[in-house]
C-alpha cells in the first residue's frame, strides 16, 4: 500500500535543510492540498495541531501531498521530525493520519506531522 504524506514546512523537497535534503529529494510530488489545522511558527519551523470536529472554523492550512517511495525515507523523516514511535510523549513531532482536501476537490488519508507541545 502507497504512503502518502502531507508537507506543510520545512520537509518540503525545494526547501528541506541540508540535513534531511537527500531524503526529502526522493518524495514524488502528487498534488496541493489543505487540512485543517492550526499553524504556529515556532522559530525554525512550523507546526501544525490538526482542529478537531468540534471546531468547524479552523483555518486550511495549505501543503502538498508527497508519495513516500520506502520505509527508508519514511525512517529518516521520522528521525528529522524526532518522531518517536515506541514513545510518543517524548516525540517532537507525532505522525498521524489526516485527511487532505486536494485543489480538485478530491480526499485522501495522508500522514502528516503534528506538533507534540503546547505551542505557547
């Protein structure tokens, strides 16, 4: 089954830091698209904490979706975005599925990394 995953920052292959730049390369672009979500900046980067049900007026904050060619490259952003699987509640960032509204319309399960703190 396909991995597909929701760039919203800085994995983006066109402004990926120099660190994590060879895996970001290797991501094949599929199309634009939006998820809820609040944005913060953070300084460096950004972080997106995906709204709720119960909050209908959450902006759409805009990204692309990127197909994720192996488990390689899906480790190596993991570890960029300190996602830690065996322990979320030290992970930066947590991976998790959302859904991507596309420019067309259309609706797709993606991965996408969430802030794991109080971006206070």
């Amino acid at each position: 089954m396909p991995t597909y995953l929701f760039i919203y920052g800085t994995l983006h292959p066109d402004r990926a830091p120099a660190e994590i730049a060879s895996a970001a390369r290797r991501l094949q672009p599929i199309g634009r698209g939006t998820i809820r979500a609040r944005l913060y900046n953070l300084g460096e980067y950004p972080g997106a904490i995906l709204a709720d049900d119960t909050d209908p007026a959450a902006p759409a904050v805009p990204g692309e979706v990127f197909l994720v060619p192996d488990a390689a490259t899906l480790s190596a952003l993991d570890a960029y975005e300190d996602y830690r699987p065996d322990s979320p509640t030290d992970s930066l960032f947590l991976r998790t599925k959302t859904v991507v509204t596309f420019d067309d319309g259309s609706r797709k399960s993606c991965w996408v990394y969430v802030y794991n703190r109080d971006p206070r």
